[in-house]
C-alpha cells in the first residue's frame, strides 16, 4: 500500500526540522522525504496547512480492563486513543485486579495487539505497592522485566514516605519513573471540590491546595536523597510549580504534566454541580489556570496529559459528592490544547508537539521516534486550523463523561500511522 502525503509541516522537536514536505509511505515504511514527490500508484493525500508529527503519547489514561470493561476496553481505549490523534498511550493501574503482576503487563500487551490491528502502543504503568493498598511494594523488577514503563499507585498516593524513598531508589536501579498522584491523604480525604468561595457557597466537602503542595514538597526531597526519577501526575496548582521550579535549578530528575482540563476550567465551572467537572485533583481557581499555561509556556511543565478516566452513564447520574472522579479526555486533546494554548499564544505548534510527543517519550526512556527514509512511519496528523463541534455522541470510547460537549473548538486530528497501519478521522 503506499500513500502519498503532500504539503504537510513537518514539525520534528528530535531533529529540529520544521518545513514543508512531501512523504511516500510504502506498506508503513517512509519510503522517500522531499518536495514535489511523485508516485503512480500511491494514494495522495493533501496536507497543505496540516501538521505532521512524531506519533503522539498520552503518559496517563484509564483504560479499565481488567475487572472494568463496561466502562472502557482496551480496544475501546485505543480506538478513542486513534481518533483523538494518539499513537500510543500508558494505562495506570487502578483495574481489577491492580497491574501489580507480571501476568498483568503481558494481558495487556497482548490486547493492545489485538486492537485496531495493533496501531495504537499501550505501555502498562505498573502499580508502585502490592493492590495499591500502600502496605508494601509490588514486584517492581518483575513488572519493570515485563515491560512497565513507570510505577505508579495514580488514584491513590503513595503517602507512606519510607515506602515512597524505596520506589524511587528502584526507580533509579531500573530508570522508571515514579508517578505520582500528589495528595495528602489526611488533608483531601472526603473532599469533592477545591477548597474556596465555590465550594462553600455549593455545600460541597473541600479538598485544599496544600494537600498536593505538601506531597509534591516531601516526594521532592526525597527524589533529592535517593537520585530517583519523579514525575507529578495532573499537577493542578500553582504551588507546585513553584516547587518543581526550584527541584530543576538542583538538577533534580523531577518532571510533570498538566491535564487539558486544568488550564481550561476552574472551580466556578461546578455551579451547575455537573458530575463531569468532577475530578481529581479537582478544579481549581483562574490563577491557577493562569499559572499552568505560564509553566507551560516556561517549561516547567513538561507534558500535556489526560487523565483519560471512563465512567458509565448511570455511575455519573447521581450527586455531585457520590459520583466517581474523572473525565474522558483523549477525543478532544488536541482541540482544546489548540484553542487554549496556541491560539491564545501560550505555546507555539512547535512546542505543543514537544510536549504531546518527545517530551514524554524522553521522560519514559522510550525510543525517539525516527522520521527518515526506511523508518516506520509513526505519525500523528492534525488540522491546527479546523473548526468543530464536540458531540460525546460521536466519540469512539465507551464512556461519555466530557464536560466540553458542545463546545467548539479549533484543531482536529486527521489521522495517525503507526505500526504498519494508519486511522483516518
């Protein structure tokens, strides 16, 4: 099979390349790179004004197999994850039961193999304590041998400091990150909403900025002591940045990520006590809104990430404070990091590819994606320019908990190669 792309902006952030070029891809393979390409029997497709990248990543989704499969497969999973512009994604370990045994990363090799003929990678996170229960750790040299590509106990922290020092010295041994959901459990426990003028006017259980302040604060410090590799999930307020900030100027490997969802809503989106504004770490203030996309645009934070977190229609139809954490969030990623962050000239394009592709590829150790001649193709293809309206109705998960139905939003996947096959949106 070979496909003729033509015109598109080739933004590569490993090689530096940023022009406009042509690509003859034969049976997955980029044949040749150049201007005006010509091929007889090629399917030509135009890219004039598209993009085309190193295949994207989301380092944190909820695909819910095992034990959760009415609310997202892994196949599911991966045909959002291809329609949302996505080549591969890391499923955290909060499935039934928990990713805490070898057995368990190769179940979900395997299924991702499966699905969509194999376009989409899922690199399994491996849980950090045995059943996420926080008691002791899990096998981390067996999952790491397996194939996790980082540790984490996300939905949970992990509060115990020694057991904290522990994993991060494995992380170290075994160069996988640590993952951390930054919360302090005596501080946010029964909380649904940040504390602050809404959730005192709503009536709704707080959950205060200093409980993920103070995590971030210990877990630094010990990253300091053991040489570990940390890196904050869904980091939601200003005071950790700061302290991200002061770990870079040690040269600490400290890294994080921000979720669309926490530099484009705050707190005041909850009035309406829609159970899909929900989540966790909650929304915050429009300060703190302003303070992710500045460490965007500085550096400080270092991916854009989901939190992709499927939920069924009935578990999200009841009260606020009874509803379940979390939002879907890879069908519309890319639209709302376009409309927020690049039209608002927060970040160039160059510098949302950075953080959707090498960047956390770098934070995982995994290989750069190499865009030559005789390499697979592992593309991602998005229009930075289209216009569209959000419609759940259309999304290819299972689960349609998004606030941002209805919204309209200007950038758009066009399609994504990987592996031998590709996905047209």
């Amino acid at each position: 099979m070979q496909l003729l792309l033509t015109g598109g902006r080739l933004i590569d952030p490993p090689t530096g390349r940023d022009a406009t070029v042509d690509m003859l891809i034969v049976d997955g393979r980029i044949e040749r790179i150049g201007t005006n390409l010509s091929a007889s029997a090629a399917q030509v497709i135009d890219l004039r004004g598209k993009i085309v990248a190193p295949g994207f990543i989301d380092m944190h989704v909820h695909f819910r197999e095992p034990g959760f499969e009415y609310k997202e497969s892994i196949a599911s999973g991966c045909a959002a994850a291809a329609a949302g512009g996505f080549t591969a994604v890391c499923c955290m370990p909060n499935t039934n039961p928990p990713i805490d045994d070898e057995s368990l990363v190769h179940f979900i090799h395997a299924r991702s193999r499966e699905a969509m003929g194999g376009l989409v990678n899922v690199y399994p996170v491996g849980a950090v304590t045995a059943g996420r229960k926080g008691e002791h750790l899990a096998p981390l040299a067996e999952l790491a041998a397996a194939g996790a590509v980082a540790f984490s106990d996300d939905g949970d922290p992990v509060h115990d400091a020694e057991l904290m020092r522990r994993a991060l010295e494995y992380s170290a041994m075994f160069r996988r990150p640590i993952i951390q959901h930054a919360q302090e459990p005596s501080l946010s426990r029964g909380g649904v909403a940040n504390e602050g003028y809404p959730s005192v006017t709503l009536g709704l259980p707080p959950m205060p900025r200093i409980a993920e302040e103070m995590m971030v604060a210990r877990d630094i410090r010990l990253a300091e002591y053991t040489g570990g590799q940390y890196h904050v999930a869904h980091v939601s307020v200003a005071e950790t940045l700061d302290l991200v900030r002061a770990a870079r100027t040690k040269h600490l490997a400290v890294t994080c990520e921000v979720a669309p969802h926490h530099f484009t809503l705050s707190d005041e989106a909850l009035a309406t006590y829609d159970t899909n504004t929900k989540m966790n770490p909650p929304l915050r203030t429009r300060e703190d809104i302003e303070a992710m996309k500045a460490g965007l645009r500085d550096g400080t934070i270092d991916v854009i990430a989901t939190d992709h977190a499927p939920h069924s229609y009935d578990e999200k139809e009841v009260e606020f404070a009874q509803a379940p954490f979390g939002i879907i969030g890879l069908e519309t990623a890319i639209g709302l990091a376009v409309t927020e962050l690049v039209k608002k000239n927060v970040l160039t394009l160059y510098q949302l590819v950075e953080k959707f592709s090498t960047n956390p590829r770098n934070i995982l150790h995994l290989p750069v994606i190499d865009i030559a001649e005789g390499s697979q193709a592992n593309l991602t293809l998005f229009d930075p320019t289209a216009e569209w309206l959000v419609d759940p109705a259309t999304f290819k998960s299972h689960a349609r908990n998004t606030p941002f139905g209805g919204a309209r939003l200007t950038g758009r996947p066009v399609g994504v190669m990987n592996n031998g096959t590709s996905f047209w949106c």
